[in-house]
C-alpha cells in the first residue's frame, strides 16, 4: 500500500502524492532493464530498415535511430503516464519504477498535472505516429520525409520550449520547484535528458530546409528550361 501521509522525496515537499511507493528494484536493475528494452525496440528497427534499404547512407541509419527512438519514447513510456498517471506513484512495473526517478526532477508526473497530461497526450497521439511515419518514408524515400521532419522538429522543439518555460516560469513567479535541487536531478535528468530534443531536432530542421531549397531550386532550373524550349 502507499504511504497514507504522502511522505515522499519530491519537490516541493508538500506535494500531495499520497499514493508513493519507493522503487523496490535498485538503480542498477530497472535502469538496464529500461536501457534494455529500449536498446531492442530501437535496433530492431533499424534492423528492419536496413534490410529494406541496405544501401541506406550512414546519415539517415542515424535519424532512423533518432526517430524510432522518438517513436518509442512518445508511444509507450509516455503513453504508459498518460495511461497510469493516477497510479504512477505506486508502480514497481519497470517504466513505472523509471518514471519515479525521472520525476524526482519534475514532480508534475506525479500529480496529475492537467499541462502535462495535455501536452503529453498529445505527443503520444500525434507526434509518436509521426516519428514512425517518418521512419517509413526514409526507408521508402519517399518525397514526404522532409516535410514531415520539419513538422516534428519544430513540434518537439516547441514541447520542449513550453516544457521548460512553463517550469521555471512558475518557479521564478511563485517559488515553488518541482526538480529536486540537486546537480543529478535538475541538470542531468531535468535539463541534460531533454537537451537532445533542442539539439537534434535543430540540426534536422537545418537538413530539412537544405533539402527543400534544393528541390525548389532544381523545380525553378527545370521550369526556366521549359520557358527556354518554348520560345525557340
């Protein structure tokens, strides 16, 4: 059963979570299992890719990678807190233990936060299904890739963007934290395992602009050679 005062490592303190159960696994345990199941769904897309298009150049085996990974993370462990956010303090399943120690950097996941069951909702209905889509049209090549890369990008940097603002702004107006003050929970977990979701999707939203001035580009050299054959 869960602890009946609410007693609980997260912040702010008096959080009501009053259905908290501590991890029963170690660190070591849960985190290589998660690492684990992660590891598998990922490579075995990528292998599925390769097989299909196994002349697939090296930089588009790494954005399968980024995108099934996406894919996976938006699906199934964030729709897992979509699916069991009433109950999340009190889960020892392995993405129930991991998301206990991801929220000692942002207690929202615990309380039923109405923003992040929205925007998290949304992410796991919209925007997973859009990595997978876009894992397919690289391996089919197909002309949508980038169209819809540049709609995912600039959907994960505006999820990050409203996910961080919308933290610290309430803790520079009202006080209150919701990251333990800790180096490991606010830099490395808050900060450093969302920092991929600034970085990456920038580089690929650059890729994605390229790729489209290119196309325009060749579309106007074809439609000026048109013009020139009609006149003579």
């Amino acid at each position: 059963m869960g602890d009946p005062t609410g007693t609980h490592p997260y912040y702010p303190v008096d959080a009501s979570i009053p259905h908290y159960r501590p991890n029963e696994s170690s660190h070591v345990v849960f985190l290589a299992a998660f690492g684990g199941i992660i590891l598998a769904a990922v490579s075995s897309v990528w292998a599925i890719v390769r097989l299909i298009r196994p002349s697939l150049r090296a930089g588009d085996q790494l954005c399968v990678v980024w995108f099934a990974l996406c894919g996976f993370l938006h699906c199934f462990f964030e729709g897992y807190f979509v699916y069991n956010h009433a109950t999340l303090a009190g889960s020892q399943s392995i993405f129930g233990q991991a998301w206990k120690e991801y929220t000692l950097s942002d207690s929202r996941y615990l309380t039923s936060d109405p923003f992040m069951l929205c925007v998290e909702a949304i992410t796991v209905a919209v925007w997973g299904p859009l990595c997978w889509a876009i894992v397919a049209a690289i391996a089919a090549r197909s002309p949508v890739r980038h169209p819809l890369q540049i709609v995912m990008c600039v959907g994960h940097l505006y999820g990050v963007a409203l996910y961080y603002s919308t933290s610290l702004t309430e803790r520079a107006m009202t006080g209150t934290m919701h990251s333990r003050p800790e180096f490991l929970y606010f830099w490395v977990y808050y900060v450093g395992f969302n920092a991929p979701w600034v970085v990456v999707p920038g580089v690929l939203l650059v890729q994605s602009f390229k790729a489209g001035a290119r196309a325009f580009a060749a579309m106007e050299r074809e439609d000026a050679t048109e013009e020139v054959k009609k006149k003579r």
